[in-house]
C-alpha cells in the first residue's frame, strides 16, 4: 500500500513578519538568520551589518521600521528590541552623565520605543509579541557596567509595566536575560582571554561551565516570537548556563567538591 509524501511542515514562524533591532552581530544576526528559517519575513535593522541602517534609540528610526511592517507586509507579528551597547566597565566614580545617557538611550529607551511604536500596529491585527533584551547584569550587581547594568534592570520592569499596560491586547511583552554570550560586545574580553590563556575560565562562574553562543539566545527569542510562549507574558526569560541560581563563591573556602 503507497502512501502520498507529505510537504515539509511549516515553520514556527510562517506567515509572519518581525523586526529585529541590532541584526548586524551577535545575538540579533543568528535571531534573523534563525527566524528566516523558520518563515518568517525579517527587517533586519542595525547601524552597519544588516538590511536597514537604523538607530534603536531614535523614535524617527523605529517608526520607520513599523511603517516599514505596515507599508510592505500588511502587519507586524513580533518586534525584537535586540540593540544594545556595554559601555564598559568603568565605575560609577568615572561614569560621566553622557555615559548613562547613551547607554540608557540605545538600552532602555531603544526598547521603550520599540514597544510604543509596535503595539498599536499588532492591537490592530489582534495581538503580537514584543521581546526586549535584558541581561543578568539587571538582575544583580557584578556582571557588567553601572549604566549598563541598570539600563538592563530597567528593561526588566518595563516589560512587566507593557505587559500591565497592554491587558485585553494579547500583546505578550517579555525579556531575554542572556549570560556570558559571545558577541561584538564581549569580543575585547573574549580575545583578553585567549590571548592571556585563560580562554578555559571563561563562564567558569555557572554550572554549565562554558560561556554561551548568539544561537543559544536566538532559540530563546524563537520560542518567545512563536505561539509556542502564548501564554508568557510579563516574564523575564534567564538563558545563563544557571550563573545566577546562586552568586558566585569561591569552591575551596566552602569547602564544596565537584561531582
């Protein structure tokens, strides 16, 4: 007895359209790259590196992008609010107010827009799903910057704030708090590492043992831009090996083994 083949399934993300903030590098390229496999239609937008030039922390450049949805595919199902900059290391005491600004501007402003901007178009065609990322780095102090850091906690409550604020829209509006990735942003400390030979400490701090890849964290936002996290919202996703189960300590002075 024969059976008919059947077509390939389609993606999770068939037949819609997203918006991916800081597409160029990173964790922003492997979403894009990702989400176009699974169907979607993708406005890649960074400074230099993707399809858009675009800057995630100027309302002009963000309601060009949603204009952009609207004009060319007739809707916008999810927005990526990726962008970001570190800042750096550099204390609060050597900090300057334009410091913060810009690093407040591109980090938490950039997703303020996002969600602003992108939630009427989605209301419009019945609901949507809006992902900023956060860090660990805005859930407790030592994992990055002052500024950095946070912007990165203010990402954090903002999303909880939109997704109150957007009840009755079925507009999920959640967070991707990534560890140790990767990245054009982590590549100084990254190369520091190898060039020093202590490229094998790196994410030594969570139980994983291993710092993570920009895919790792796209898998994340899939799940978040996909009806597969239909009823997440108001969440702030960790995708950090476990580094912040517990803060970091010292093995030996506890006198704890591995297994």
């Amino acid at each position: 007895m024969s059976y008919p083949e059947h077509p390939p399934a389609p993606g999770r993300l068939q037949g819609k359209t997203i918006i991916v903030t800081g597409a160029g590098s990173g964790i922003g390229q492997a979403s894009v790259e990702l989400f176009r496999r699974e169907g979607a239609t993708v406005i890649a937008a960074d400074l230099k590196g993707a399809d858009h030039v675009a800057d995630a922390g100027n309302e002009h450049d963000v309601v060009r992008l949603v204009e952009m949805a609207r004009e060319e595919h007739g809707a916008l199902h999810a927005f990526f609010a990726n962008a970001g900059i570190s800042g750096g290391l550099a204390s609060i005491f050597e900090q300057s107010p334009d410091d913060w600004q810009e690093i407040l501007r591109v980090n938490l402003i950039g997703p303020f827009l996002a969600i602003k901007h992108a939630a009427p178009l989605m209301k419009e065609r019945g609901g949507g799903s809006i992902i900023c990322t956060a860090s660990v780095a805005g859930l407790r102090a030592g994992a990055g910057g002052p500024a950095y850091s946070a912007s990165k906690a203010g990402v954090i409550n903002l999303v909880e704030v939109a997704a109150t604020q957007l009840a009755g829209a079925n507009i999920r509006v959640n967070a991707i708090c990534p560890g140790l990735i990767e990245t054009g942003m982590t590549k100084p400390f990254y190369d520091w590492a190898r060039a020093s030979g202590k490229e094998s400490r790196l994410g030594s701090l969570n139980p994983l043992k291993r710092g993570g890849e920009p895919e790792e964290i796209a898998r994340a936002a899939l799940f978040l831009a996909s009806d597969d996290s239909s009823y997440v919202n108001g969440h702030a996703l960790v995708v950090d090996g476990g580094l912040s189960v517990s803060h970091p300590y010292n093995k030996q002075a506890y006198g704890v083994t591995s297994a």
